[in-house]
C-alpha cells in the first residue's frame, strides 16, 4: 500500500509540472496562467502557433491569415530571431497578429526565478530591438514544463504563463501528422474560448517542414467560420 501511496504521489508532482493540461500549478497561481478564455458574446476560439520564426513556413502562414483576414498569436523561440527571420516578425506586428515568447528548453522549468526573469526581460528586448515592436507579456513554456520558480519569475516579470485547452493541440496519437488529420482533431474539440496550439517551427530545426500546420490552419479557419466562430487574440 506504501508503494502505491507514493507512486501515486509521485505521479501527482510530475504532472504538476508537465501536465499538457490546466492542473494544480495552475489552480495556485490562477492569475498568472491562461489556459482557456472566459466564453463571450462573440464566440471566438484562438489560434496560436509555436516554435517560430521559421523562414520554410512563416510567411506562407502569415499569407494564408492575411487573405483570410484572421488574427493569431504566435509565441517565438529566443533563438530563433535572428537579422535574418527579423522582417518575419516585424509582419507578425504590422499585420496585427499577438507575439508572445517561448522556448526550445523544457529544463527551464529548473532554473531560479531570477533566471526566468532575466530570461524574459532580455527576449522581449532582443526582439523590440530586431523588429522595432515589443512583445506582449505572454510566455509558453516547452511542451508546458513549468514550476513554481518559473511562475515568480514571469511574475516578477510581468508576464502570464500560457497553455492551450484540452485537447486543442496538433498532436496525432496515430499515424503521421497531416493537414486534415490535425485539423479534424482541432475541430472535434473545438468551443468558445478555447485556445488552440499549432506548430508552424519545431524546437531542434528552425527550418522544419510545417506544410502539415498551413493545410491545417486553412481548413480550420474555413471550417470554424462555418460553425459562426470568430477569432481572437490574446495580446489584451
């Protein structure tokens, strides 16, 4: 029974930490983590993107919401704004889309909140001083790998941890990710308020092939729309 109990207990810490999904770190620091958006009168769902800039996919992503007049919010990997994917996100801005950070490193989660605060703070400046624009105090951590530390540290910050709603995510349990295969997933979950994760960069190569995440996103605008859904973004 003892070895249940702390299996058991231990389970709970880890998902505490890494749960794809709102869970206890989250309840105690409600007013720093966003997983969903209170439901309103205009019955939007959020689309949201990560691990960019990526200079294969970006900008036909950046068309594709541009001809559909939609607005999304995109968390960028530090590392990844650079001179040259710069003009990438100074369009993000100029076309009014939400930019937020995030990261290739799950193990920040480990770091001391001090750390996590620098952290943040040099991002948003690195990017203000590559694209002219300063990000909104919006932070997603790698794969949802969070703790304690990092909440003070984004708090002391000024920023929100955000996550995705359940089930909102371009994961396939099964079988390799396509457009329409991502994109039913997203539109079987689908709800007002929801916040949905696509990815148009991969975390290892700022280079990676993300045909699958602009086939998606065009059906899903299109598909969304049909059901009377708008679209909103979480710069607020």
């Amino acid at each position: 029974m003892l070895v249940l109990v702390i299996i058991a207990a231990s389970a709970v810490v880890a998902l505490a930490h890494i749960a794809p999904f709102r869970f206890l770190l989250d309840i105690a620091h409600r007013d720093a983590a966003v997983w969903r958006i209170a439901a309103g009168s205009e019955n939007a769902v959020y689309l949201t993107f990560d691990d960019g800039p990526n200079p294969t996919a970006t900008p036909a992503l950046l068309d594709l919401l541009k001809e559909k007049n939609v607005r999304a919010t995109f968390f960028l990997i530090d590392d990844y704004v650079t001179e040259v994917t710069a003009p990438i996100v100074r369009r993000m801005f100029e076309e009014g889309h939400c930019v937020g950070q995030h990261t290739g490193r799950r193990w920040l989660l480990l770091r001391s909140p001090s750390h996590v605060e620098a952290f943040l703070k040099a991002g948003a400046m690195k990017i203000e001083r590559l694209t002219g624009h300063r990000p909104c105090r919006l932070f997603r951590p790698h794969a949802g790998w969070r703790s304690a530390a990092m909440f003070r540290g984004a708090q002391r910050a000024g920023y929100k941890i955000v996550g995705w709603s359940w089930m909102s995510w371009d994961w396939t349990a099964f079988g390799k990710r396509t457009g329409n295969r991502v994109a039913a997933h997203l539109l079987a979950h689908a709800g007002p308020g929801k916040i949905m994760v696509i990815h148009d960069g991969h975390h290892r190569n700022p280079r990676a092939n993300r045909i699958y995440a602009i086939e998606a996103t065009r059906r899903l605008i299109d598909d969304l729309r049909a059901a009377a859904y708008s679209f909103g973004t979480l710069c607020g």
